[in-house]
C-alpha cells in the first residue's frame, strides 16, 4: 500500500509567531515519520536558511525557493535555474530606481545593497541576519530565486518591464521573483512523479500567497488558521493558528494521526 506524502511551508507553519517549532508539531512529524509516512519541506527559502529545522524534524527532503530547486532524501530532483540576462536587467532597474534585490544560490544568499531599509524590515521579520552584499552575484552563480525590495507603489512597473517573471509579495517592501509559471506546486510535481506517487496521497500545509498554487494542486491542502484569506480559500481544510497546535489538529483531521 503506497505511503501518503505531507508537505510543510515553514513560516507561519512549522514555525510559530516566535519563529520557534511548537513541541506538538515535533511530536506530528516525528509520529508521521514512524509511520513510514513522507514528510517534506516546501518553502520559499534557501537551504541554509532552514538547515535548523531540517536537523531538529529529521527531515532531508525539500521543494524550496518556491519549487525552483527539489531534493529527496539528500539527493537533486530537479532545479530551475533563472535566466542571467533578465537578472542582469532588472538588477540595472533596480539600482536606477534606488531599490534592491537578493540573490538565492542552492547554497546562500546575497543582497545588492548595504544597509537598505527595506532589506532590513524583511530579514528582521524572519528574525535573521542582514545578508552579504555581491551586486555580481547572479554571474558566477545559478540563481532559483531572487527578492525585490521596493515600495507597493512600484509593484505594477517591475510586472509590466518583466513579464516573464512572477512577483509574489511576502512582506509589505518584499517580492519573491520566480521565473514565470514557478511554484511550489510545479516543484512538488516534479517529486511525486519521481517517487511514484499518486497526488491523491498528497497533503500539504501552507499560510502564505505563495501556498497558493500548491494547496490548491495537491489531494488534500490544508490552511493554518493564521493563514491569508486567498490560502484559506484555496484550500480544502483549514486548521487552527500555527501557535495553537495547527500542525497536529489538521493531520488529525484529515487521519494521519
């Protein structure tokens, strides 16, 4: 009998508004894990931003930087990696405009600018570290995903210059850029195609805009109950809040617990 398959955004799911996991998600995952049941990580981050985790969950498989780059087990699925040309055009555009950009490698990230503010307000809402700054970093090294820094009143500018990326918002100054039609629920079909499994065996956890795709792709998504109204909308079961034991209460919903 084949295994289900559970995937799990970090924040605001695993993690909590203190950016902590809740002891009843460690429980949850490591009682699916026992079960011989795959659990995955799926996230916009980059792997080492979420190494911890990895390590505190036992988990060793990932869909990140929003399904441009997969890995089971420790080993590569599948990777996307971002036209050099149209960075090297809006990283021009950018500087222009006085905003900024980040970088994703498979292996870290980097900023463009020195002490933006709005590079700040972001990473300080993760509770992490002001990344390196690399203006070049894009050309020595293959890029999943980059971030745009700008104000809202510039969004609709940086998507008619680059219609072959998508923006997804993830903070009030902070866009996630992906080349078009990227997601994570491309990249989490890249994976069920290479295990073998069915989509109806699949579950997923998610809160943000960029869950969107996934929860409403997968067999069965379920929105935290602290999650935006479009994730709710888009998915089949809602939970409670990710600091009020949102991953135990929807695995026992839907009966994987």
């Amino acid at each position: 009998m084949e295994k289900p398959i559970v995937f799990f955004d970090i924040d605001g799911t695993l993690l909590n508004e203190e950016k902590n996991i809740p002891e009843s998600t460690k429980t949850a995952v490591h009682s699916l894990q026992a079960k011989g049941i795959h659990t995955v990580i799926a996230t916009g981050r980059v792997p080492s931003m979420f190494y911890w985790i990895r390590k505190e969950l036992n988990i060793e498989s990932y869909v990140c930087m929003n399904g441009q780059y997969v890995v089971f087990e420790g080993r590569e699925i599948y990777s996307n990696p971002m036209d050099r040309k149209l960075l090297q055009r809006i990283s021009t555009m950018t500087t222009n405009n006085g905003h900024a950009l980040a970088y994703c490698s498979v292996d870290e990230i980097k900023v463009s600018e020195r002490k933006h503010p709005f590079i700040e307000a972001s990473f300080d809402s993760l509770m992490m570290a002001y990344p390196e700054v690399d203006q070049e970093f894009f050309k020595q090294n293959d890029i999943y995903q980059g971030h745009l820094y700008c104000d809202l009143k510039y969004e609709q500018l940086y998507l008619n210059s680059f219609p072959d990326f998508s923006f997804v918002k993830w903070h009030d100054y902070a866009y996630d850029i992906l080349p078009k039609g990227a997601s994570k629920a491309v990249g989490i079909k890249k994976l069920l195609g290479a295990l073998g499994i069915k989509n109806s065996n699949c579950f997923a956890f998610g809160d943000g805009l960029n869950d969107l795709e996934m929860l409403a792709a997968v067999g069965t998504g379920i929105a935290m109950g602290n999650a935006v109204p479009e994730a709710k909308a888009a998915a089949d079961i809602i939970t409670t809040s990710s600091s009020e034991n949102g991953i135990f209460n929807g695995l026992k919903q839907v009966g994987l617990l």
